[in-house]
C-alpha cells in the first residue's frame, strides 16, 4: 500500500470521532460522518411525491441507479415550513447509520464537520428533541414511516 493511502480500519477510526453538522432553521442536526455515504443537492421536481404515507416522509429520488426514500427534516423536528424550497440538501445514509440505511433527510444546508471534543458532551447522552442542537438518532423516524395510510 502506498505510504499516502490511510488503511480502511484506521480511517473507520478517524470517522468514528467524527460528525457532520447540518441546519434545518434555528436548530442544527448532527450525523455521526460514519453514517454519511453523501450530501446532494436536488431539485424540487426531482421528488416523487408519496401522499399516502406519513407526512415525514416527503418523497423518493432515483440517484445512481437507486431509489432514495427522502426524510423531511423540518417536519422530522416538528419546525413548521412555509412553502417548498426549489433546490433542497440531501444526507445520504449508509449502511452504518442501521435501520436509516439508504434513505436521505432533507436539511436546509450542511454547515461542516466537528471532531467529538468540539461538540457538546450533552449531545451524546439526551435523547430530547428540543434544544437548538441534537444528534440525529434512528428512533427520531416515526414509527410505522414505510406503512401507507388510507
């Protein structure tokens, strides 16, 4: 292996301490970066809309060759949205993020990356949704998502 590549098991180590912040209005929503498989940038008319099921899921998106189930941040979070915005960001998840795999939350933009000294250490023990900062976990997806509704 060349001395510039970093071995797979050191950099699944170096992700590991590692997060993505992303903001949906005055809150930020925090991605462990071994969860992220991409951020994309699409168009409104891209989505699929999905009217029989759970409001939090807004839609699907064809990416690479795969359909891609979008997540609504804002109403993930219980933030009220007014009008649709024409392009939105998507975090991509892979399968590192669990029962999240391979589905997209829309946010409002992606702000950056932090090393888990940087964040707040209350970030990683509460599980309330209130506060301006929270780390996004699987059982923030309402259960009962994938059902349609009639």
């Amino acid at each position: 292996m060349p001395a510039t590549q970093t071995p797979p098991i050191a950099s699944q180590t170096l992700l590991a301490d590692r997060f993505i912040s992303t903001a949906i209005d005055r809150r930020t929503l925090v991605f462990p970066a071994v969860w992220v498989a991409e951020i994309l940038r699409i168009d409104r008319v891209q989505i699929l809309d999905l009217p029989f099921y759970d409001s939090v899921l807004m839609g699907i998106i064809h990416h690479n060759g795969a359909i891609i189930p979008l997540v609504a941040g804002t109403r993930l979070l219980n933030i009220e949205q007014f009008g649709a915005r024409e392009r939105a960001v998507v975090v991509k998840l892979n399968e590192s993020a669990g029962s999240l795999a391979n589905i997209g939350i829309v946010v409002d933009r992606a702000i950056g990356t932090s090393n888990r000294a940087d964040l707040p250490p209350d970030l990683f023990t509460t599980t309330a949704t209130d506060g301006t900062m929270l780390m996004m976990r699987p059982d923030l997806i309402p259960p009962g998502l994938w059902q349609p509704r009639i």
